[in-house]
C-alpha cells in the first residue's frame, strides 16, 4: 500500500505539472503553444474576477455577518457567566469566512478552466499532439469530421453539466444524513470535482481517439490513486487567483503527459 501511494500513485499523479516543466526545458519550442491560452485565460480571468470573485466575495460577507448575528442573538439570552462565548463566535467567524473564501476560489478557478479550455482549444490541441509525438513518437487521431467534431465536444460540455448535477443532487441528499452525512458530502464533492478536472485535462489525448464519455470516465478512475493525486495538484494550481492564469496551460499539457504515460500503454 505504501508502494502505491509513494512511487507509482498518489504522489506519482502530483509529480505530472513538474515532469512537463523537464519537458519543456528539453523542449522550448514549446513554450509557444501556451502563448495564446494565456492571453485568453487573461481576459476571461478579467471579468471573472471582477464580476464573479467580487460578487461572491460580498455574498461570502453577508452570509458570514448574517450567521454570527443569529448567533449573538442567541448568546444574548445565555446567562452573564457565558459571556466568554463571545470569542468562541469571533473564532468560529473568521473560520466561515476562511472555509467560504477557499471554496469561491476553488469555483472561480473551475469556472476558469471551462471556459479557458473551451474557447482556447485549438491551441490546447496543438500542444497535446506536440507532447504525445514527443512522449510516444507517434500521434493517434481518428477522424470524424468538423461537423461531428463540434457535435461530440458540445456534448462533452453537456454530459460534464449532466454528471456534475446529477452527483450535486445525490450529495447534497446525503449531506441531511446524521453524522456520516457531511463526511459522504466533502468526500462525493472532493471525488466529482477532481473527476471532472481529469476529464478537463486528459480529453486533449483522449478525444483524438474519439472515446466515449463513459470510456472517459471509467479511464481516470481506473487509474486512481494517481488520478487523485492529479487532480489535487491541479486544483490547487487553478485556485491561486492570477496564477492560474498561467497554470492552466501546464495543467492541460501535464494531462496528455499523464495519459501517455499511465493510460495509453495500459489501457489503450
């Protein structure tokens, strides 16, 4: 088990954004497959930031300031000798708030990476097949055809929204469990988003090969731990606000880096 979650798993998974780094430096031609990205990450992070993370962010005030009013209404009838409650409250504030900040960066850095590899795909394209002939000598694609091209990447997006709702729903059902309900929530949350963000980051390789959506899904669970350990590190790249306007790119050419390394010759 230690052998798993130290060579060839877990940490392995995590080791992918700086194994392209090495990439890169063998390999500077590169570098000029994430130019553009970038300056498209940069002008959608512009109004996500200023229109969503600022919007949330006074949300976040508002839903922190709301509860520690209900909870100082309730002190106030506690008897005199309970008045040390008071620091209890200020902790227990500055907790939600931290919690609420951390998870409207985590959804502005998701929101990001949609959009981001969306609209950018053609260059995110190129890179992966860049990688791929780099990585495995060759490049595997099977035609479909423009129109069905479009066809099968708008219903990768709505399958994505089906998948994300559909989990949403069942935890958030889940979450009203006693005890065991907030544990199977933050573990269903943890476990969907860091699906989707493989989906995101290994279907430049994956989508050459035309797979299905399930064929998809079924690849980064069967490549879990190291999935996991991906997605993690992805996810704190995502969530470091201007930052990730640079990560996302090493996010997308470490994914085709993984799945050459960990699926092609495996499962493929």
């Amino acid at each position: 088990m230690l052998q798993i979650l130290t060579g060839f798993g877990f940490l392995s998974g995590m080791s992918y954004p700086f194994r392209l780094l090495r990439l890169f430096k063998s390999n500077p031609g590169l570098l000029s497959y994430i130019i553009v990205p970038i300056l498209v990450n940069i002008v959608i992070g512009v109004f996500l930031y200023i229109g969503l993370f600022f919007f949330g962010w006074q949300v976040t005030q508002l839903l922190t300031n709301s509860l520690i009013n209900r909870l100082d209404l309730l002190l106030a009838d506690l008897p005199t000798w309970l008045n040390s409650l008071d620091y209890v409250v200020i902790i227990l504030g500055w907790l939600i708030r931290i919690i609420l900040s951390l998870l409207l960066l985590i959804l502005t850095g998701f929101i990001l990476v949609q959009f981001g590899v969306l609209l950018a795909a053609p260059w995110y394209g190129n890179l992966s097949e860049k990688i791929e002939k780099i990585r495995t000598n060759k490049v595997e694609i099977v035609e479909v055809g423009m129109v069905r091209d479009i066809w099968r990447a708008i219903l990768f997006e709505l399958k994505k929204i089906v998948l994300i709702l559909g989990c949403a729903v069942s935890i958030f059902l889940l979450s009203f469990l006693p005890v065991i309900g907030a544990i199977i929530s933050t573990v269903g949350g943890i476990t969907i988003t860091g699906t989707i963000i493989c989906l995101d980051f290994f279907d430049g390789a994956l989508e050459r090969r035309r797979l299905k959506f399930r064929k998809k899904v079924n690849l980064v669970w069967k490549c879990f731990p190291a999935s996991a350990g991906f997605a993690i590190i992805c996810l704190l790249l995502i969530s470091v606000p201007f930052i990730n306007l640079i990560t996302i790119p090493f996010c997308v050419g470490s994914g085709t880096l993984f799945v050459c390394d960990r699926i092609l010759p495996k499962y493929l």
